[in-house]
C-alpha cells in the first residue's frame, strides 16, 4: 500500500558536530552527539534556546548537510531529505493558496493514482480531525487546526520518523494540552518513531518515552532520562512530579539558577 | 442597498468635490469669465461627448486604442514572465544580463517612439512595440522581485517533500509570487495605457490619441478635452477590472481581502 517497505527503522546519530560560519567566525553549535532512536519510540529533546534543538532536526530531515558525524536511519546514510523523513515546523507553513485538503495532497508524490490521492488525503484529514475543513483556505483556520493539517501533510507518505520542531510552541495553553493528546493519539495509530523539540519540559515527559536534555552551545546530549510511566500520563501524579525535578535539576545544573522555581 | 448606502456617507466628498469644481467652471463660463475657445463649459463638453458617442467616433478610436494595448500587453507580459522567471532563478543568466538591462530599463518608452517608426514605419507594429517594451519592464521587474521574495521557509516543505524543479516552480514559486506579479501587470497595463497614447499623438491614423491630435489641428477644443478626459476614465476602468479579477484569482491572499 505504501511506497516505502515499512519494516521499521533505527535512527541512529553517531558523533555528530556541527558549526556555522558567520562571515569568518566559526559558531559551534553541536558537539559530538550520540543518540539511538528505536522503532516506534517518541523522543522529546529539550535544551535552552539557541543551543542548536532545531539545527539537530533539520540535519536528521536532511535540510543542514555540511557536519561531522553521520546519521543512519536502518542502513541507509542520510544525506538529503526523503519522504521516509516528514517534518512539521514551528509555523505550520501551510500554502496559503491551496485548500486543505491541496495541501494535505501535496505532501503525496506523483505515482499515486487521482482515486488514491483523494483517499489518502482523506483518512489523514480524518486521523487529525479535520474532514469538514477539506475546501477550506489555511487562513480560514486557527493555530492550532493548521498545525493539524500540517501533521496531516508530513504523514501522509507514512514517514518512518516525524520531526516535530516546537510544533505546539505557538499556540495557547489549552490548545497545546488538547494538541499534545491528539498527538499520541496519532502516534499510537501510525506508529511512527517521533523525534519531538519543546521549551516545555511538562511537555517533553508527558509524551516522551525518553527525554533528552541537551547543553547550552557547543550542545551535547547532557542526559538522557527514560520516562517510564505509564500512558496516559497524568501531569500531576507523584511519579510525573518527580521526573519534572530530575529533569529540572539537569536542566538549570549548568544555565542560570531561575530566581524561584516552585512545583 | 445598505452596503451602497455606507459607502456614499464614507466616500461623500469624493463626489461633492468634482460636483461643486464643475458647477463653478460652468457658472464661470456662463458668466464669460472664460472664453469658450479656450476652455468651453462642462455642459457644452458634455454636449460635445454625447455627439462623439452618438456618432459611434468616440468609442472606435477608443476600441483601436484598448486593442492595441491588448496585443502589445500580452506580448510584453508574456516575454515579462519568461525573461523575469530565467532571471530570478539562474545567477548566470542574471548575471549576463544585468548591465544591459541596467542601461535599457531606465529609458523612458516614449524615447523609443521615433526609433521604431524609423525601424517599422508608423503601422500598428510600431505602436504594438512600443507598448510591449513599455510592459515588459514592468512586468520583468514584478516577476523577479516576487519570485526572490519568496518565503524560504515554503521552499524547504517542499524540498523536505522530494519535490522536484518542475513541481517547485509551479506549485510553489509562481502561486507565492503571483501576488506580487499582478502588481506589477497592473502597474504594467496603466504604463501600456499611457504610451499608446503618447505613440498615436506622434504619429498615427487611428486611436484616441490620433484623434485628440486631429482636433487640434482643427482647433476643435472641446473634442480635443473630451478625448483627454476619456483617456483618464478608461484607465480607471481597467484598472478596477483588473482589480476584481485580481480578487477572483487571488481568493486566497488574505491581505487583498483587508484593503
Ligand atoms: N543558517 C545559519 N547560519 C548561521 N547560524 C545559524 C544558522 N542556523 C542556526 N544558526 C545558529 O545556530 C544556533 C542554534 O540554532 P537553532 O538550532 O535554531 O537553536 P534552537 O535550539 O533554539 O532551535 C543559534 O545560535 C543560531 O544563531
Ligand atoms: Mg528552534
């Protein structure tokens, strides 16, 4: 049914460095990262701003190729983007002169027949909840639902891995938390492996198997802390609370001390 | 009904102004504060237009001119898109080109007006000349700007989406520059307008601008203004047409729906 043989893959990132040259001066912003991402896992990474979350994400999607280290998915050496790759951005990046459903389309290659297109289109309109907003215009939509309509255009090659860049860091607390809940909803039926960035550390563990804590520039991968609760998660359980102050310890060891932080 | 309503109370003074100019001009010439030869009442201007279309005069020259434009518009916007799409997209090609379209594009369209009757006498192919140079730097200069302007960020959905050249420029660099590329038709088809006028006045047997040089000759004033001023309100035509076919084509573009 897909193009893609789905026997799922490992994402491996092995070593790697990277550095941007602005005019002559050379900016460090990874160093030496080593991360294995199991089949099916969903993995939130954290760090502070600017530390190179995003940077990470578009080498794995293949956008960023000048680096030192490699990153496999299965067998395969990424050294450009492919469907097997999707990501969802910041903004939802939506065309603003293509319906929903067009853009939810486009994301599709050319060997799919007209019929299979409009299938395909549908049941990923339907797995984000968006059906009736098939002929609507992206303008027509809140934050949040074309965020959705996003997700929807990054699955539907059926993607071993989803890059998900601080994809909730623009919408509002409710819309988030709902958001975060129509994710794993989505995760449990695609069963893709997910690679997500956030600022929100609640957010992290909430849908994180693992949590990556990365350091601030040159970063590295400071910690890797497993999430071992049980799904779904609640945020104020005695478990959930303890995870946020391991984390929380990891995360300020190093950048500035908050003023106050209570939990 | 409401809606027409709203917009008169708004725009009031649009109309009062024009209104109350006119009502002057013509108290003034009934008074013989102006001599007719020179600048002859609105009612007799009037009078002078309802003959012109009567006689059918007015709106054939008229339709000989918005033909011309037409044919030489298409022609300039055409090579306009092409040349501007190669432009904006291939540095050498760009390069290649830029000090002599650095040199061409400044020069105003009227200059070129004695060269082409030299080149191509003074038929319709000079003038239909005139009006493609006239559009094609307008629309060249749209095109490029609105493709270079383009936001990166939709370039690298579709890249991370293996799309290919083909698919890239057509489904995602001509539709997010097309905004910008109407502005520049727009702006392309009012300095068509304009030079198709100034070539029939130099030199032509047809069209508006022909016509307003035929009565001067003639010393016939009043048609030599109504001539001016239809020039004036066929512009504005065209450009609101354009305007509402903008809106129906870009029915996306949520900044057109503001303004
Ligand atoms: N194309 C680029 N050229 C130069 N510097 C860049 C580029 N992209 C990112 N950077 C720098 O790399 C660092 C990491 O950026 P980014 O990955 O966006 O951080 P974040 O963790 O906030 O997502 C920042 O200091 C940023 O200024
Ligand atoms: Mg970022």
């Amino acid at each position: 049914m897909s193009m893609i043989a789905a026997s799922p893959q490992t994402l491996t990132i092995k070593g790697l460095s990277k550095r941007f040259q602005i005019d002559n001066d050379f900016v460090e912003v990874l160093n030496d990262i080593d991360l294995e991402v199991t089949p099916g896992e969903f993995v939130s990474i954290i760090g502070p701003s600017g530390c190179g979350k995003s940077t990470l994400l578009r080498m794995v999607a293949g956008l960023e190729q000048e680096y030192q280290g490699e990153i496999y998915l299965g067998d395969e050496l990424i050294k450009g983007p492919r469907v097997n790759r999707g990501m969802v951005f910041q903004e939802a990046r939506l065309y603003p002169w293509l319906t929903i459903e067009n853009n939810v389309a486009f994301g599709l290659g050319h060997h799919h027949s007209a019929e299979e297109k409009k299938r395909i289109v549908a049941e990923h309109l339907e797995l984000v909840g968006l059906s009736s907003f098939a002929k609507a215009y992206p303008h027509q939509l809140s934050g949040g639902m074309q965020q959705r309509v996003s997700i929807a255009r990054a699955l539907v090659n059926r993607p071993q891995v989803l890059l998900l860049d601080e994809p909730f860091g623009a919408l509002d607390a409710m819309t988030r938390i709902s958001m975060q809940q129509e994710i794993i909803r989505i995760w449990e039926a695609e069963k893709t492996t997910i690679l997500l960035v956030t600022h929100d550390i609640d957010e992290a563990i909430f849908l994180g198997d693992r949590v990556v804590v990365m350091s601030k520039r040159p970063a590295t991968a400071k910690a890797v802390i497993p999430i071992d609760l049980p799904r779904p998660r609640d945020r104020n359980s005695y478990e959930f609370v303890q995870v946020r102050k391991t984390i929380y310890s990891n995360f300020f060891s190093e950048v500035e001390v908050p003023f106050s932080y209570s939990i | 009904m409401k809606k027409i309503g709203s917009w008169l109370r708004e725009n009031l003074l649009a109309l009062v102004v024009p209104i109350l100019l006119l009502s002057v001009w013509e108290a003034a010439g009934q008074l013989g504060w102006i001599r007719a030869a020179l600048l002859p009442r609105p009612s007799a201007i009037a009078q002078v237009l309802v003959e012109l279309i009567a006689s059918g005069e007015l709106f054939i020259h008229l339709g000989i001119s918005i033909l011309r434009v037409g044919q030489g518009f298409l022609i300039g916007a055409f090579l306009g898109v092409l040349v501007g799409v190669q432009i904006a997209l291939v540095k050498k090609f760009r390069i290649a080109l830029s000090l002599i379209f650095g040199v061409l594009r400044p020069i105003p369209v009227i200059a070129w007006i004695p060269v082409l009757i030299l080149w191509m006498g003074i038929d319709e192919g000079s003038k239909i000349t005139v009006i493609a140079i006239g559009s094609f730097w307008t629309v060249l200069v749209s095109v490029v700007q609105g493709i270079r302007s383009v936001d990166k960020k939709y370039l690298e959905v579709a890249t991370i989406l293996e799309k290919d050249q083909k698919t890239l420029l057509t489904k995602v660099v001509l539709p997010a520059a097309l905004p910008a590329i109407f502005t520049g038709v727009r702006v392309g088809i009012d300095v068509a307008w304009r030079s198709v006028v100034a070539a029939e006045l130099i030199a032509a047997a047809s069209g508006i601008g022909y016509m307003i040089m035929y009565a001067r000759e003639l010393s016939q004033i009043d048609v030599v203004l109504v001539g001016v001023l239809s020039i004036g309100l066929t512009g504005v035509l065209i450009d609101q047409l354009l305007l509402l076919l903008e809106k129906r084509l870009l029915k996306w573009n949520v900044n057109l729906h503001e303004s």
